[in-house]
C-alpha cells in the first residue's frame, strides 16, 4: 500500500485510508460546521447519484475543482462501483490530485475514479457532450469570468445533463450583520469565530485566503446575480438548496446561549428558506435536452 494512504498528517480530507476509519471522531464540537457539510455533501451526492442512476450505460462523471479527489471516490462507492461508470477529477493543484489516483489505483473497485490537471478557464480537455453530470463544488467564486466557465460545462455535459454547483452567496444578512459587529468590536469577533480553524487574520480582524493554485474569492455573487449567470450560460434551475445561515465555528460551541440560539434561527431558515439569509445555496442545474427534429 502507497504510504500516501496510510499517513494522513492530520488532514481530514486527504483520501487516507486512516482518515476512513480514525478521523471519523476525532475532530473538535463544531456542531454548526458539521450540519452545514454535511447538508452540502448529502445534497450533492443525492443529486449526483440520481443524475447517474438515469443515464444510460456507460456513463460519466466530472468534478470540477476536485482538490484531493474525495467526491467521486464517495459518490462510487455510493453507487456500488460500477465498471460502467467513468468518473473524472481536476483540479489546477497537481499535488492533491496524486492522493486519488493513489487511492483508485490501489483500493479494489476504484479503477474507474481518474484524475487530471486541468483549468476550466483554459478549457477542460474534453469532447462536446462527453459528461451525463458534472459538479462543481465552492469552484466558481474563485474564478475571474463565471460565466465563462459555466459556458465550458455546458460544452462537456450532454444535452439534458446535470449540474451540481454550489457556491457561497455574497452579502446575506448574517454576513453583513457579522461584517458590521467585527467592525464596532476592531476585529474581536472574527478572532473569536476563526479561534482553532487556522485561518490567519489581518489586523482588522479579516480573515486572509491564502490558496496554492488560482485566486481566492474574488467573484462571489448574491442570489440574483447566480440566477442570472447561470440563465446567460444556458442552464435552467431545477433546484436550489440554501444551506445553513453559518459556515461554523467551535467557539459557538463553547457558548451553549448563542448556540441554541443560532440553531432556533437556522430551523426557521429551514422552513422559510430565505437566501437572504442562507451561508451558500447548492444549485441543481441542468442543460436544456436536444430538441427533437420537426416532422413535416
């Protein structure tokens, strides 16, 4: 076994075979954090799932923006490993991409998970129509045309196919409200909230997005911009799933009022799903099916 399957250096995400079985209780209470991962991950798996439970044989899967490559990995598993169904990974950080073809090339069952450098804004080195269903997952705020990459996915998928995309909304309620707070206390908020998540601030108290490969976020929208990006690269929305009103931290954790609280405030998000007031929403977004030829 790659020893690369074996150490997981204290990071959840690289696809180890230790974080599969030893991770799974060793991370801090962050109760706000865990609800809204996994709300997101279930989300897109259900909907990935059921776009290739659909297609017809054989079938393939794209993750835009895969990083360590986890997403297809769970999403075969979830589907039984079918031989029948090619599923893809890219990213524009070479490193993290070696740790899932690790894992595919050496776990039994995973020979169809393939990974490759790619950048979306150059073109995926894919034919036209290649994919049944693509995701991208917390991809385009860090992309400097939008637009444009949605106008990519929708070359790769094939008529009728899915998209899955999920991205922060900018300027929502809590974000603004918290925005301002961080501002009357000089910072004190955001160095609470960040407190244990390795995030490093400037002296204002905001955090810094430092990223190995690409830009941060630089083109986070609001709800009527994502509609209306996504309308102009020629998809429809079928769904849309507002995720919780918080990222999470542990520090509401360590404070039982606040958090009770937050919790009152997200079940009536629940109910009422406002995005003004949602941390990110969760897209399923599908590209028109060709349309029949017209018999005379």
């Amino acid at each position: 076994m790659p020893p690369v399957l074996i150490l997981r250096e204290d990071d959840p995400h690289r696809p180890c075979l230790e974080n599969r079985v030893a991770f799974q209780g060793e991370e801090g209470p962050n109760l706000l954090g865990y609800r809204n991962g996994y709300r997101k991950d279930a989300t897109t798996l259900a909907w990935l799932e059921e776009a290739v439970r659909a297609a017809s044989r054989p079938a393939a899967i794209l993750d835009v923006g895969c990083a360590y490559g986890n997403l297809i990995l769970m999403l075969n598993a979830r589907l039984g490993k079918p031989s029948d169904v090619t599923m893809w990974g890219v990213d524009l950080n070479e490193d993290t991409l070696r740790y899932g073809q690790a894992f595919a090339l050496s776990v039994p069952g995973y020979a169809n998970c393939n990974y490759q450098p790619a950048d979306i804004m150059q073109g995926l080195p894919f034919d036209d129509g290649y994919f049944d269903a693509v995701n991208m997952g917390d991809v385009i705020e860090h992309l400097s045309d939008p637009c444009a990459a949605l106008e990519e996915i929708h070359r790769v998928l094939k008529p009728g196919g899915l998209l899955v995309l999920t991205t922060p909304l900018r300027d929502t309620v809590f974000k603004r409200a918290a925005a301002l707070i961080n501002r009357l206390s000089c910072g004190k908020l955001n160095r609470a909230y960040y407190a244990g998540k390795s995030t490093e601030l400037d002296a204002e108290g905001r955090p810094v997005m430092r990223v190995r490969v690409g830009h941060d976020h630089i083109s986070e929208m609001n709800w009527r911009e994502l509609k209306r990006t996504c309308g102009s690269a020629g998809f429809h929305i079928e769904e849309a799933h507002f995720l919780p009103i918080m990222s999470g931290s542990m520090w509401f954790d360590r404070h039982p009022f606040l958090l009770s609280s937050l919790l009152f405030l997200e079940a009536l998000h629940d109910w009422w799903k406002l995005p003004a007031w949602a941390h990110a929403v969760c897209l399923k977004l599908r590209k028109p099916a060709a349309r029949e030829p017209s018999v005379a």
